[in-house]
C-alpha cells in the first residue's frame, strides 16, 4: 500500500504544477509541528512523579514546560497552516492555468477520447482536492516517524508491551491498506458514473427543446437511472471496505489498549511500576492511536487521489491527433495570398480533400460553395491548422502555413462562425480579449455596424452578456463576432455561413461590411446564397472533397454543371 501512495504522490509530482520552495517549507513546518508534541507525554509523567515525591518546585517547573512546549506546538502547527496555505494557493493557480492552456490547444478529435463534463469536472472539482497531496503526504510520513518514536519509548519502558504494540499496528496498517485498496477501485468506477450522469444532464440542458418537443423525458430519465444504479451499486461496494477500515482496525487498537491498561494497573498495584510510568505509557499510546487514526486518513486521502490525479494527467498528456506544430517565421507583413497546392487530407482513413489546388488572391473576396458534406469546412480546418494535411501544401504568401510561429498566424488568420461564441462577460470584456483598446473596440464596432445597438443597450459596451449572449439578437451577437474578429487586424478572414440564420436586414448589413472589408482584406466565405456567390470576385465549387468549378458567377452559371444545381 505504501508503494502505491509513493507513487501515486510521485505522479503527482510529476505533473509540474508545484513549486520545490514551497514543498520544501511544507515538509520543514510538518515535521516540527507533529514532533515537537513528542515531549508533552515524557513531561507530564515527571510532573506526576514529582508530585508523587512531593518534589513541588519541580513539579512546578515542569508544569511551565509543558505549558511552553505546548505553545511551541501551536504555533509551528501555525506555521504549518501558513505554509499550506500559500503552497495551495499556488498549486491551485498554477494547475488550473496548465490545464486552460493544455485544453485551448486541443484539436476536434478531444471529445472522442475526454468528454466535456471529465474535463469540468476535474478541472474545478479535482484539481481542488490533489493540491493537498503534499501535505497529506508529508503530514503521513512525520506520524509515521513519530509512531516509531513512540513505540522505541514503549519498549524502553517495558520490551513486552512495545512488541505486543508493534505486531497491532503492522496488523492494522495492513489490513487498513488492503480495503483502502479495495476501497479505490470502486471510487473509480463510481466518478466514471458520475461522469456519465453529469454529461448526460447537460445534453439534456443543450437539447432541452427538443426533449419537450418529442415528448421524451421518461425516456431520458429510464436512460439516466441506468447509471444511477450503478453509482449506488458502486457507492456500496466502496462503502463496504472504507467501513471496515475504520471499524474493525480500530477494535483491534481498542482491545490492545484495554488490555495494556489492565497490565499495568496491576502492575502498578504490586509495585513494580510507579503511577508516573503509566502517565508516560498511556500518553504514548494515546499519540500512537491518534496517529494510526491520522494516518488512515491520510492513507485514504492519497489513495482516493489516485483517480483525480489519473484524471488531471489524461487531460494534461492528451496529444492532438491532427493539428501541427508552429513554425518560427515570424514575418508579419501579411499580404494575404493563399494557395493550396495539391491538397489531400483524409480523417479516419477516409479522403475528405482529394487533390485540390486553387489561388486566392488577396484584397478580394472568394465564396467557397459545394452541397453540404462536400469538403467546405474542411478547406477552413486546414487553412486554421487544426486539421493536418495529408498531402500538397497550403502557402500564405508563398510561405507554408506550418513554417509560421503561432502569434504571427493566429494574428493574421481569423474565422467568424455561424454560431459564434460570445463569453458571458460583458461586452467590453468580450472584446479586450482581442484589443483592450476601447478607441479601437468603438471602432471595429461602427465598422462592423453594432455600435449603435450597443449603446441602446442599458450599460452600453459595459453590459453583462449572459450564457450564449441570450440578452443581445443573433444579428447583433454576429455583429459583435465580426467586430471582435476586425480587433484581431487579421488579413485573411473566413466567414463559414454567417448569414443563414440571420433576417434580411441583419444579412445586407454584414454583405456591406463585407464590400468594405475586401478592400484591405482577403474575404472567404463559405455559404449557400445565391445572393452572395454572385457579389464574390471569385467562387469556388467543391463536390465530394475535389474541386470542381472555379470562376466568376456568370461564367460558373453558363457552363459548370455543380454550380447549376447549387443555384437550382
């Protein structure tokens, strides 16, 4: 079992949130503040031979003693909270901001290996409870090195009892470690439930529309008692061995004790001890039992650890199957010329781009159209790196996009959604994200057309957004998008779809930004309306992930079959 806590502690470590300072003051403050009340038996058991001799100078200094060294273990149990404090407030810190940089990096594949409600879950619930493994451990190995201290005294006083107290407590911890261990395995199974559950639950929030308008809540609720059955039956089985770690070894300390008691009063009542010594002996054992208790916390803490430590290293090693690393060109003067030269790509094993070439030239605005599945997206996921090409190349002014370092192609490379995410902030908040200029937020705003609709807003850019930015319409929130996009001074932007779900009028605002944008700007859309295709310099037409078609609407209207049909 104290192998498994080693190494359970040991990956820990391994993570790297902590700081060597830090646990090294822990330990310092740890092992003094359990020690240090090593000495109050040993006084207490002179302060009653003393008194017993009727020696009462002594016994009174004595007395002043063990009131200062008593103090003195308060205040190194003090320090010792200091010492944790600052060590879990910085853990804590430093773990969370790991795991926000590790999860912005993820590609789209993360959701089929770690599931949204694992990464919340570990993110706020777990990384709370392994920042106290150091502590844990150090505060187990200082009882440990104090119960061998306690049971050296024992048998000085008396070789019988201090063998009899050493086989009770190897028996103890052995039996405490085996259900601990037991105890684990059916932890772990019951947070895989919890998982579920709590995924589950916010599908249903997601979809709760559809729910009601199928009708399906018993449904769903016979689908989420499946998993609640099998929490309670895990719960159970876990239940069943932490029981037993703090009933029967305990009984087994509590006879020991019973039983030693009774020795000694006997003892003691044929003269062979003086009552002093059974103050020493019962003090000892008191500390010995205290200490076992603590130990079996400890020992069930870290050994609960294991699967929240298990959790935080899957999300912090979870390796992006699709995305590449950055370069280090760091030229920024972007002109915004794209090529895809030969351009093959499959996902799981399947080709989704099939030998594609095309040129974008910059300051001008491409429509990328094709029937739904057809590849569009794909040509977006590739120019945003989060899909890995497979074959060809993919050139921003003539340079391949995976040579750029990462500041200088995310700064010129940005992408508004159909469903953009607006953070629930407010709206100034939203855009310093990108800028926290507010000369150049108010103007990327009037650019974008929302500045007015901002200001009718009761707080202005200082209105709070809640979830989803429900508060604002979905032309504004697409507008807001646009404007946050504008703050970032890419050069190329990508619109996947961003007026189909809006009215019309929200629709020729974004096409007249649009119009003005393509003039220091390369634009490229990829969309379904007709309206849009023909304002393009330039369309291209993607059937089954290879280009087919490739021109101006009315070149494309006359003789290309695919684009034809589009229209149709």
């Amino acid at each position: 079992m104290f192998k498994r806590l080693y190494l359970i502690v040991k990956k820990y470590l391994s993570l790297g949130a902590d700081s060597k300072k830090r646990l090294i003051e822990l330990f310092i403050t740890s092992f003094f503040a359990r020690t240090s009340l090593l000495t109050l038996p040993f006084i207490a058991a002179e302060i009653v031979d003393f008194l017993t001799e009727k020696n009462y100078n002594y016994a009174l200094i004595f007395s002043f003693a063990f009131i200062i060294f008593a103090f003195l273990a308060i205040a190194l149990r003090n320090l010792n909270y200091n010492a944790y404090k600052k060590h879990a407030i910085y853990t804590h810190n430093n773990m969370q901001d790991m795991l926000v940089k590790k999860i912005i990096t993820y590609d789209e594949d993360y959701t089929k290996k770690i599931s949204k409600s694992f990464i919340v879950n570990t993110a706020f619930q777990d990384i709370g409870n392994v920042m106290q493994i150091p502590d844990i451990a150090f505060d187990l190995t200082n009882y440990l090195i104090n119960i061998l201290i306690s049971i050296i005294i024992l048998v000085r006083v008396n070789p019988f009892v201090g063998l009899i107290m050493t086989i009770t407590m190897i028996f103890a911890f052995i039996y405490s470690a085996y259900n601990l261990e037991k105890r684990e395995i059916y932890l772990s199974k019951q947070r895989k439930d919890q998982d579920y559950i709590s995924s589950l639950l916010g599908e249903v929030l997601d979809g709760s529309y559809e729910v009601q308008a199928f009708n399906i809540e018993n449904d769903i609720e016979k689908y989420l008692e499946k998993y609640k059955k099998n929490w309670t039956k895990h719960y159970f089985k876990k239940r069943v061995y932490q029981d037993r770690v703090f009933t029967i070894a305990d009984a087994f300390i509590e006879i020991f004790k019973v039983f030693l008691y009774v020795v000694f009063a006997i003892l003691i009542l044929k003269g062979q001890y003086k009552l002093a010594t059974l103050v020493l002996v019962v003090g000892y054992v008191e500390d010995v039992e205290n200490y076992f208790w603590s130990i079996k916390e400890k020992m069930e803490s870290i050994s609960a650890m294991s699967t929240r430590v298990n959790r935080i290293q899957t999300l912090l090693s979870y390796k992006q199957k699709n995305m590449m690393e950055f370069g280090n060109y760091d030229l920024d003067d972007i002109n915004g010329e794209i090529e895809f030269k030969n351009v093959t790509l499959n996902y799981e094993k399947e080709d989704i781009l099939k030998d594609v070439s095309f040129t974008i030239k910059p300051k001008s605005f491409t429509a990328i159209v094709g029937k739904s599945g057809s590849g569009k997206s794909t040509i977006f996921r590739a120019l945003l790196r989060l899909y890995k090409i497979n074959k060809g190349a993919i050139l921003l002014d003539n340079v391949n996009i995976y040579e750029y370092n990462k500041e200088v192609y995310s700064n010129n490379v940005s992408i508004v959604t159909q469903k953009p995410f607006i953070f629930e902030m407010s709206i100034r908040e939203n855009l310093s994200l990108v800028d926290s200029n507010v000369k150049n937020q108010i103007k990327a705003c009037k650019i974008a057309g929302v500045h007015d609709a901002i200001m009718r807003l009761p707080n202005g850019y200082n209105t709070k957004l809640i979830a989803n930015a429900d508060n604002i319409s979905a032309g504004e929130k697409q507008l807001l998008a646009l404007a946050r996009t504008l703050l970032s001074k890419s050069e190329v932007l990508l619109f996947d779809e961003v007026t189909s779900s809006l009215d019309l009028d929200t629709s020729k605002r974004i096409i007249k930004v649009l119009n003005k944008l393509k003039k220091d700007h390369t634009i490229i859309m990829i969309t379904h309306k007709p309206m849009l295709m023909k304002m393009a310099d330039e369309i291209i037409v993607i059937d089954n992930g290879k280009l087919v078609g490739k021109g101006t609407h009315k070149k494309l209207i006359e003789k290309n079959k695919y684009y034809q049909l589009l229209q149709k």
